[in-house]
C-alpha cells in the first residue's frame, strides 16, 4: 500500500497538494481524474515538464534513446534532442523536422537511426505521403550523424519490406558494425514492397566506419508455417492477431538472447550469429492476448515480460469490462532448454475513463540488483513502476498519471525509461516529464550509472556505478 497525491487545476482552490489513502480493494470509478488533474504515489515527484518545441508541435511523441548527457525524443515529424545533464531542468538543444511515422529510435556512437512505418514519396526530410501501392513509394531506416547535437546531419536511408514499425540494435563481437533488426507488418498484395506472408524481419548492417554503407543483408523467416492464423471470427477485445512480421524484438547480446513481440506470437531467439537469428521457443496466448506488442528481459536473462497493446493503443481497456488479463503484461520465466513458461499476468489496477486510451506499452527495467523492477508507460494510463521478482505475484510500487486528455482516445505516454536516477517519460502531446521515484526498493538503482540507453538493446547493470557497458 503507498499514498496517492493528486494535484493540478481540479484542486488549485487547495493551494497545495491532497495526500489521500489508497485502497487496497479493487478499484473504482472514482479512481478516474478530472481533466487537467495530476495524481502521484507518494513515493513519486513530478521533477519537469518540457513541452514539444514549435517545430515538431501537433504531432505525437513517441520514443526515447539515451547517451550521456542526451536524450533523443522520435516524434511522427522528426526528433528533438534534449541536454538532460541537469534533469531538473532538461534544455532542447535541436529540433529536427524529418516526418514519417514513428520514428522509433537508438543511438550508437555519433549514429541516430530512426524507423519510419509511413509510406512516403521519397526517402528525403521534405517527403510528403504516398500510397505503399505504388511502387516508387519508400519507408524504412533514416541514419543521422548527430556528432554536432546542435546540427544533426541526415546521411543514409535503408529502404526495408513493409518499411520499420520499430528497429533493435544488435552490435557485434568484433566492434566494427552494429546489426539492426526492422520489424514490420501489415503486408497486402496490392503493397509491392510488402508481400504477404512476410513472416520475416529484416536485418540491415552498418559499417560504423562508413555508415552511408548501410544495407540489408539478410531477411530470416521466423515463421515457416505461417505463425499464429489469428482468429478473424472474432471482434474486439476478444480477437486474437493473426501473426505477419513481428511489432518489437527486444536483444540481450550478452546473453546471445532476443525476445521478439510478433502480433499473435511471443518467440525467444538465439542471436549468437546476429546475421542468422535461430528461433528457440514460440508461446501463444489465444484467451487473453490480442496483439504481441514488446519485450523486456529480467537483468539475469531468466524471465521476460511481453506485452499486450489491445486496441492498438486507441481504446479504453483500462476498465472494468475488459478486465485485469487483456491489455496486460504477461510474465514468461525461461525454464531449462530455453522454453518460456507462463507464470502471471500484470495490470494497472486504477481505473481509466472510457474516453482514455490506456494499455500496456513501452517500459524498461529499474537496474535493482537482485530484484525485477520495470518502469512502465500506460498511454493515459501514465507511468507505472512496478515489482515482478516473484512472478506469480507482481506488484505496483508506485505510479504517476494525469486526467483524461481533451481530444478522446489520443493521449498519455508513449515510453517510459529509467536513466541515471531519473525516470523520462514522452507524452503524446505534452513533451518529455522527468520523474524521480525515492523508495528503498528502487534507490540502490540511483549507484549505477549508464553511457548509453537503448532499451531495446539490453545490457547487464551492476552495483556501484560501473555501469552498461558502451554501445548496448
């Protein structure tokens, strides 16, 4: 049990915060916020609030990358850059105006790559939208030089099948290139880029000492037979997707390990070749889960949390019609052979309104050593920070969240990460909030010190500052 704080328009009468008791039982409606309201565990401070600059403002933040100093912020029409040397007071330092959805983001050396999932009618920052029905039509990798943080250079473009939804990078043993996994989806025959069964990802390498090399150079089937049919008899919420490329792949290099998200199925690989993924185990979950959205490994490489984004992040699922399992996260241990075995399911327990788009979305670890802690974003659902060490038994440790947005269903975070102390989260269309959680479960995270954050480049942490090590 912690405290709830709720503050913002709806009480500014108060002048002051209201510290209120938070129920054990099961939530209720009264749970829902007034707009413009903003309510916190006790454990949670509200640390800043940048809003999206001018030039990228009316379209939607999205992912976060970390390096130093920085944080790079993807939005569907470009990317910011954020000094964040001082988190209390985070500066952007540029923005770069570059559409095409979603700009899912890493960042390696002096390299950005940003994924575009939106079907343009050239590969340059000036391109406006095309039909994928036409063939000149382009999307996939967008490769920037960000040495300069205040003057970003565009440098290379890699065209991919079904553009890039999302991208993880994957560097290698020897040091001279980094492999990025493009997941993608949606393949139509009337797409002559993207094909249907398109059971596949594609794999493009990167020279990093001449990245305007940067190809595809393989193309692995994952699904020989086809993956998970779906069940197009079904109606939402109880519809499973039918598996056709995968949304998010999560890498351990360390480990030789990736966990992919891929629509109707949850897979394990093993990427010791990083050319030639070799998938190891596949799990289904045809009763509660409707569309496989993202992964996350335990520090020890012994469990891994996948995602549900039922709705598509544009539907109130945080409620009590649909439900604690739908929408959910989903607790997989790795048992001997590598075969991922279910052991519960995880759900934010406040109640969203029905006009809040709210379900389990982008989050990485709090690197607690000896303990599985994950920060959270739930759309409007906001940020949660929660406990998945025994996992049969997760539980919420603290939370940030606002009332509802003013446009229905088209609100709240994206991605929430934790980064050298701080907790970053991007909000659709308020800009980067910074958060600090103060919890003795979590505060030994405050020794350990990271160069570099791609979340979905997993690197071990360890005790005392020492840190990730550079490029994962």
């Amino acid at each position: 049990m912690f405290t709830l704080r709720r503050s913002g328009r709806a009480l500014a009468v108060a002048g002051a915060a209201v510290v209120l008791a938070l129920s054990a039982g099961p939530a209720q409606a009264a749970d829902v916020l007034a707009p413009g309201e903003i309510a916190m565990s006790a454990n949670v401070t509200h640390v800043a609030n940048v809003p999206t600059p001018a030039a990228l403002a009316g379209t939607i933040n999205t992912d976060i990358a970390f390096q130093g100093d920085y944080a790079y912020v993807g939005n569907y029409g470009g990317f910011t850059i954020f000094d964040i040397k001082h988190p209390q007071k985070p500066q952007v330092v540029s923005s770069v105006v570059c559409p095409g959805s979603q700009m899912d983001m890493s960042v390696y050396g002096d390299l950005l790559i940003g994924s575009v999932d939106s079907s343009r009618n050239n590969d340059s920052c000036s391109s406006t939208a095309q039909p994928a029905s036409e063939k000149a039509s382009w999307e996939g990798l967008r490769i920037f030089d960000v040495s300069d943080k205040s003057n970003p250079k565009y440098i290379k473009s890699v065209e991919t099948n079904c553009g890039s939804h999302t991208h993880t990078l994957v560097p290698d043993k020897t040091g001279e290139n980094v492999y990025v996994y493009v997941s993608s989806y949606a393949p139509l025959a009337t797409f002559p880029d993207c094909q249907p069964p398109h059971d596949l990802i594609s794999i493009v390498k990167v020279p990093l000492k001449n990245p305007t090399a940067a190809s595809v150079v393989a193309t692995p089937v994952l699904f020989p037979d086809g993956g998970n049919p779906g069940e197009p008899g079904k109606q939402y919420p109880y519809r499973t997707s039918a598996t056709e490329g995968c949304h998010d792949i999560t890498a351990y290099p360390e480990k030789g390990l990736a966990a992919g998200a891929c629509m109707g199925d949850g897979i394990l690989m093993d990427i010791r070749d990083p050319e030639h993924p070799k998938v190891l185990d596949v799990v289904r979950d045809d009763e509660n889960f409707a569309f496989w959205h993202s992964a996350t490994f335990n520090n020890d490489g012994t469990k891994v949390v996948f995602t549900d984004e039922l709705g598509g992040g544009s539907r109130a699922t945080c409620n009590e019609a649909i439900g604690p399992n739908r929408g959910a996260d989903a607790i997989y241990d790795i048992a001997p052979g590598n075969k991922l075995t279910f052991k519960s399911y995880f759900k934010i327990g406040r109640y969203q309104a029905d006009t809040e788009n709210c379900v389990a979305h982008n989050g990485s670890l709090i690197p607690v050593k000896g303990r599985d802690i994950m920060v959270q974003a739930w759309y409007q659902g906001g940020v949660s920070i929660w406990d998945f060490t025994d996992s049969a038994h997760p539980q919420e440790i603290g939370y940030f969240e606002r009332g509802p947005w003013s446009q229905p269903l088209s609100g709240g975070f994206w991605s929430a990460y934790y980064y050298n102390g701080y907790i970053y989260g991007s909000d659709f269309n308020l800009g980067l909030d910074v958060l600090k959680i103060n919890d003795s479960r979590t505060n030994q995270a405050n020794s350990v010190k990271m160069d570099i954050l791609n979340v979905q480049s997993q690197g071990s942490y360890r005790e005392h500052g020492e840190g990730v090590p550079g490029g994962h």
